[in-house]
C-alpha cells in the first residue's frame, strides 16, 4: 500500500512538471493538475480498501451463518429420526392394538347365539374346547415365561409429576399376541393359574423397585394381586416369606385390589393382609364405583389409597342450594371430600383421567393424585431390562406344578 502511494505522488509530479514545461501553464495550474491526479489515485486506492474490507466482513458473516445453519441441520435431522422412531413405535403400538381388537371382537361374536351368557362379566362365556384351547395358551406362555410388565405413571396433581407407577401383566400367546387380562382371567383363575401370575409379577415389581432405588428415584409402584392369592394357603406362606426378605421396600410396594374384591374377602384374606401390613406394606382399593365409603374399615385394613375414576367422580358432582356436593354425600362439600379421606389416612387418586375437562373437576375435587392415558399410557419394559428381573429358573415350573396339583 505504502508503494502505491509512493508511485501515485511520483506519477502527479512527473505529470505536472511535463504539463508546465509542455504546454507553458503556469505553475500553479499545473500543480493543481497533478495534485488532482494524486487525488484521484488515493481515492480509488481507499475506495478499493473499503471495499476490500466491506468484502472480508461480509464472507466473514457468511461463514458464520454457514456454521449456525449447519448446527441447526444436524439438530433438526437429530429430532426428526428421533420423531420417526417415536411414529414408528407408536404405529406398532397401534397395529397390535388393532390387532387384538380385531381378535376379541371375532371371539365374542362367533357363535354368540349358541354360547350361555357369562353372569360374572356380562359378556358370553366362551364353549368348553375355546375354554380349554385358551388355557393351555395361558399355561404355555407361563411356562414359556411369556409374561410382560407393563408400567403406567400415576402423577401429582397439578404439578403431572410422576410419584408412582401401577404394574400390569399382561401375557403372549406363541404368535407374540398380547393377551390382555379380560381375555384370561375367565379361565386362570378357577384354574388357581392366578397365584402363579401374582407371584411373577411380584418378583419383578420388587427387581423393577430396586433398579429404580440404584437410579434414586424415589417412586412406588402398585402392584395388583387377586383374592385368591391372598387366600391361597399353599401360595400366601411363600410370598409372605418372600416379602419378609425384602421388607425395606414396604415404602415402594403397594398391594392393589378391586372394591368388589375387597368387600368379598373373608376373616382368611383379612388376616393375611394384616401380616403384610405388619411388615409395613399398604394397600389400594382401585375401581372404586361406590363412595358409600366405610372409612373406619379402610383404616383397619391399612389401605393408603383409594383409585376412583374420573368419569364417577364427574357423575358424582351435584350442585344443592348454590353448592358444589356429591350425591352419595349430600350434606359434605364435594371440595372436602378428600379431606374426609386423608382423616382416615387415605389418599384419593382419579384414575381413567382421558382429557383435561376432567383435571379441571378432579382439582375443585382437592384431589392431589390421577392416572390415565391423559397422563401416560402402560408402557412395557424393555426386554433388556425385564430380563434382569426374570425369577431363578424353576420358580414357573413350580408355580404351575401347584397349581395343577389343587
């Protein structure tokens, strides 16, 4: 730069001095001459160096820009492969769904004038060789070790923060069909299948619990158990013998039963749940249809927690004299109504919560739990994991040879 300016002076002297000796101008004249030459040439030298500089700047953004844009495509193609293997889970998910939709709905209309009505589900009962043909699918998958667990998250209210899970199982038959417990259940218990059922979802709730403990994360899991378990004189010894050797986990396990279920147990299912509450664990009373609640026979029995669903608490719900109530309660403000409960040492939770009109009702209730698909549908765990919390070899085996010999 400094040798331009040099020859651009040079170049203005040289072609003033000519002009002046030339053409005989005045010196002046001839000066002013060259000096506009040397001007010209600067202004074209800073001119360039100002657009030189412009030019570097504007390349500098740009590369800048490149970067950010490239960031912003590498997280892009990052969410969009992590969106399409959430679609295509869930497009499995479904097509089961629909799958065994498809299959329950074929089972109960193909003969459905012929076959007598079931007068425990309402539904009709399925012909002897169906009957027979669905209980060995049951003992095979059990002995196949062919049972899943599925987890749903029961969350606090109004935070959704997950406090709890409930635990299902849920068996498949040899052609990976998930078998869902409407469909079993006619069949595995009269047969005392369900004992072994209880027992192997009792197993893995507890490896599930302590995997979760590893992680620090402070969660309980529901975990259901029929009558018949509870009264089952073969099967109670051993799973209260189980539990006694994992009783620190009574703070992370609670044991599940239907209303129906509960109101039937006899002094054998009462006494054996009182062993369990003497171990420290508690239980829930889920599908809660009557809230003529006996509170005081709750509390004996150490039960925490009642699950009631949305759409009954919504049905409950009338308004008296410009107050809110329910009408099993007509003389309690329906705000009060978990109040009532936790007196008793019961928490409320609202469970089948499909949509958020029903959050809306399930607060003004100052109900601090719910449960739902609104919230998280059951999820399986992963095979990986489930395979940790697969029971010593045998435990199938003899949990059927038991159930054969009743």
């Amino acid at each position: 730069m400094v040798l331009l300016v040099g020859a651009y002076i040079t170049l203005s002297l040289t072609a003033a001095l000519y002009i002046w000796r030339a053409g005989g101008w005045p010196v002046g004249v001839a000066s002013a001459i060259g000096s506009f030459a040397l001007f010209l040439g600067l202004h074209g030298l800073v001119s360039r160096g100002l657009d030189r500089n412009a030019l570097e700047t504007e390349i500098h953004a740009v590369r800048e820009a490149h970067v950010i844009l490239a960031d912003q495509i590498e997280r892009m193609q990052g969410q969009l492969i992590s969106l399409t293997d959430e679609v295509h889970v869930e497009a499995e998910e479904l097509s089961g769904e629909m799958k065994m939709l498809e299959h329950l709905v074929q089972s109960l209309t193909l003969g459905a004038q012929t076959r007598p009505l079931d007068p425990i589900v309402g539904l009709t009962a399925p012909s002897q060789s169906q009957r027979s043909a669905l209980l060995d699918t049951v003992r095979e998958a059990l002995a196949d070790n062919r049972v899943d667990l599925y987890l749903q998250p029961v969350v606090s209210l109004p935070q959704r923060r997950t406090v709890f899970y409930e635990s299902f199982s849920r068996l498949r038959d040899e052609t990976g069909r998930v078998m869902m417990p409407a469909e079993y259940l006619a069949v595995a218990e009269p047969e005392g299948l369900m004992s072994a059922i209880d027992n192997l979802l009792l197993f893995r709730c507890v490896q599930i619990v302590r995997r979760l403990a590893k992680q620090d994360r402070k969660v309980g899991i529901f975990c259901n158990i029929a009558l018949g378990s509870l009264a089952d004189e073969v099967f109670f010894p051993q799973f209260l013998e189980f539990l006694s050797q994992n009783k620190d986990l009574h703070g992370a396990l609670i044991f599940e039963l239907g209303q129906a279920a509960f109101r039937q147990r006899g002094s054998v299912e009462a006494r054996n749940m009182a062993k369990l509450a003497d171990l420290g664990f508690q239980f829930s009373i889920d599908k809660v249809s009557d809230l003529e609640l006996d509170f005081p026979d709750l509390q004996r029995a150490d039960v925490k927690f009642i699950k009631i669903a949305a759409e009954v608490l919504q049905e409950q719900l009338l308004e008296v004299e410009g107050r809110m109530t329910l009408k099993t309660m007509r003389d309690l403000n329906a705000a009060d109504f978990a109040d009532l409960t936790r007196r008793y040492g019961v928490e409320v939770i609202a469970e089948k919560v499909e949509n958020e009109r029903q959050v809306i009702d399930v607060l003004e209730l100052n109900i601090g739990y719910g449960q739902g698909h609104l919230f998280g549908q059951p999820r399986a765990i992963r095979e990986a994991v489930l395979a940790e919390a697969d029971p010593p070899q045998g435990f199938i085996a003899q949990n059927l040879r038991r159930a054969s010999a009743r």
